[in-house]
C-alpha cells in the first residue's frame, strides 16, 4: 500500500512539473506575440476603439456577451442592447480615444483590461471630454473573445 502511494506520489509530482514546463513556454510564445491570448485581445482593444471613433456598432454586436453590463462614471448600468442602440444612433460620439497604462492580464478563458483613456465626444449631445480609467473583462465563448464587462471612472482633475 505504501509503495503504490509513493508513485502516485511521484506521478503527480512529474505531471505537475510538465505541466510548469507547458505553462512557460506558452507564456513565452505568448510575450514574443505568438499569437497568444494577450496579443488577441489587445487587437481586439485596438479595433474596439476605432469602432467607437467610427460609431461603428457592428463591433459591439460581435463581441459583446448576451450578459454584457457597462457601468458608466455616473454610475448607471447598460446592457448589451443599450449599448449598441446608443452606438447606432448616434447618442455616443466620439471624436478622439487615446489609451495609456493599458495592461492585459490574461487568466485562462478570461482577461481583464485596465488602462487609462483620454476621451473626447458626445453623450446625448453633452461633452463627456476628460480622463477615465477603465476596465475591460474579455472571456472566451464558443472560442472567441467576448467583453463582459466594462467600467469607467473619471478621474478627478489634480
């Protein structure tokens, strides 16, 4: 009894240690922009703002999730069907989007995006200029990428 618990012992200890060894040399695939899961969703961020510049609502109908929840700096919540009716008729407009601090933080089927933007635009005909922070969830559905979540913050001016 004691000799068959050593190699189950010894078994996981091996699997576990490839396992380590997979996960490496995905990640470094991953960082020289293999193809990987983090360089997927940054272009998927890149065409998601210029969708916003273009009032573009073709985007948000592909990759938003049937849950989608926005919750926007003044707190309220809208959902998927929201979104793309305010991208479609024009209640959002965008004339500049310029991201910094992006950081892509990938967790297997899941992503979260965090960054700053510096917007200017339209909302309901009321400017919405200034600096937001941001945050993106990505998860993977039916192998492809899919926004959860998304929630900004303005920032206060110092």
């Amino acid at each position: 009894m004691k000799r068959s618990a050593v190699w189950v012992v010894v078994a996981l200890l091996t699997l576990s240690t490839w396992s380590l060894g997979q996960d490496k040399s995905k990640k470094s695939k991953d960082a020289k922009g293999g193809g990987g899961a983090e360089q997927q969703i940054a272009q998927l961020e890149e065409q998601s703002r210029d969708a916003a510049l273009k009032g573009d609502s073709s985007f948000l109908e592909k990759h938003l999730a049937n849950d989608y929840v926005r919750i926007r700096p003044d707190g309220n919540m809208e959902d998927r069907q929201q979104a793309i009716d305010a991208m479609k008729n024009g209640t959002v407009k965008f004339s500049s989007i310029d991201v910094a601090d992006r950081q892509i933080h990938v967790y297997g089927n899941a992503a979260v995006v965090t960054g700053k933007a510096t917007v200017k635009g339209t909302m309901n005909g009321n400017a919405v200029d200034g600096d937001y922070r941001t945050s993106r969830t990505w998860v993977k559905e039916g192998g492809q990428w899919k926004v959860a979540a998304f929630h900004t913050s303005a920032m206060q001016k110092q």
